[in-house]
C-alpha cells in the first residue's frame, strides 16, 4: 500500500481498477471500458460541476482559464524569481504523465501553470488532497485548472478509475513519492505509479520543482520575497521494453524505480532506494 497525491492504494483496490475483474469478501468490481472526463462524471462522489474544467464549459471558462493563469502567474513573478525550463519535451497531444518530486503545496499550482505559460491553455489534470481545495481562491483556482479532491486514507476506486481513463489522452500531473518530502530530497516511489503507467503508457516526462519549499519557512510569517523558484521538465522516458513483461509487482516496482531515476538525474540527488 502506499500514497499517490493524498490517495491510499491498498494493492487488492489496485487490481479492482487494472484487472477486469476483481473480487472481494463483499463486492464483485468490473472496470468500465474507456469513458471521457464528462461520461465520468456521473460515477463520481466529487460534484459533477468539477470534473469538467472551467475551459471545457463555456467561453467563460476559457476567459477564466486565461485570466487566472495570468492573474497567477503575475503573483509568482512578481514575489518570486521563476525559471522554467525544458518545456519543448511535453508532447502536445496524447497522454502525458508529469511525473514530479514533491516539496511544497505550491508544487499544485506551479507546474500547471509553467505548463499554460509556456505550451498553451490546456488543461493539467491532478489528483490532489481535499484539504487544498478548503484555501480560498487556491481551491477554486486548482479546481478550474483540473486538480480533482481526494480522501486522504481512504481507498477511492472511483478516482483510481479517474486517473486510469486520463492517463491514456490527457496531461496529468503526479506526484510518485505520494506526499511532500519533509527535509526536500527526493523519497521512494510508489509501485502503483508504475502500474499506472504499465497500464495506460502514457508519454512521462521527468519534472523537479525547487525552490517552493524556501518561499514559506516553517516557523515563518510572511512569505521570503524574491525567492527563486524552477520547474524543470526532462526528455520523455523510453519504457517500452517494460510492456512486454509481466504484469507484476516486480515490473511495477521497476518502472516506478526508472522514474524517479530520471527525476534524481533532473535533481542532481540520488533517488531513495526499495528496501
């Protein structure tokens, strides 16, 4: 078991949303063939309203994608010194996986909005935990630009499920280590990430943040003014050799392994190894 951006994943509810059928003492799970962000809605806990992004609505939503991207990001350049680099490796089209470390909150808003900023207003869809979305304004920025809640400790198929479908046409943005790194080096990551990725092959872009876990200190009141900050997006990763193997925790564990890897080479720090 393990966290994936504030979800449980307890490796039976894995198997319920990646075998076709999964059986327990109780419930008999069949997975639904492919289904779009709209068709998902009516599955969901999550009010519908929120599972299609603002820009996916109306030509409000667009004015108000555009509007709060650049409202953000005058806020960020403005108290913070932003670099962004290596952005010409995100594929345009198909399903992409950012696969970032994790240091700050912050992370949530910075790397979708280097993404809009730099490879035009799409959507980066992201599981993330309810408690963000309780902040005035963040919560209903993160929700207008993709980010969907999820129950910390709880096993949620329904957003498993969620995240399978995205995976394969949309960008998504996932954290591996499953939560913020306490002292900022990069942590273990989870398995379930490679199942995902074995499962829906999605294109994965290395990413690294820096900086955001400097801007509020612990003990701090205000936030450090013109602290410098950078997302950093690396060379996409071959793994297609991994999809001819079999479907095992091993194989998961292997994938899971080669991304954080990748994200270290990025970093400049070795990644935590499996015990």
């Amino acid at each position: 078991s393990g966290f994936v951006n504030g979800l449980e994943l307890q490796g039976s509810e894995t198997q319920a949303i990646i075998q076709k059928t999964y059986i327990s003492q109780k419930y008999t799970f069949t997975c639904a063939p492919y289904r779009t962000p709209k068709d998902m809605a009516s599955e969901s806990a999550v009010p519908s309203k929120y599972l299609r992004p603002y820009a996916e609505r109306s030509w409000f939503g667009r004015w108000w994608l555009r509007f709060s991207q650049q409202t953000v990001g005058r806020i960020i350049r403005l108290w913070c010194q932003v670099r962004i680099e290596g952005e010409a490796h995100i594929p345009l089209k198909g399903g992409v996986l950012l696969a970032s470390n994790h240091i700050s909150m912050l992370d949530a808003l910075l790397i979708p909005y280097a993404v809009m900023e730099t490879r035009g207003m799409q959507i980066v869809w992201s599981p993330a935990k309810e408690e963000l979305f309780r902040i005035p304004v963040v919560g209903r920025v993160l929700l207008s630009w993709g980010s969907f809640p999820v129950r910390r400790g709880r096993g949620d198929l329904r957003t498993m499920r969620r995240i399978m479908t995205l995976l394969r046409d949309h960008r998504m943005m996932l954290f591996p280590e499953g939560t913020r790194s306490p002292d900022g080096r990069l942590q273990q990551g989870q398995r379930t990430v490679g199942k995902f990725i074995y499962h829906a092959r999605p294109v994965v872009v290395p990413t690294v943040v820096s900086g955001t876990n400097r801007i509020l200190p612990k003990g701090a009141l205000l936030p450090v003014f013109r602290c410098p900050i950078s997302v950093r997006f690396g060379p996409p990763l071959d793994l297609q050799h991994y999809y001819d193997q079999p479907d095992s925790k091993h194989t998961a564990a292997a994938i899971v392994q080669e991304v954080m890897q990748a994200i270290a080479d990025l970093q400049g720090a070795p990644p935590a190894s499996r015990e």
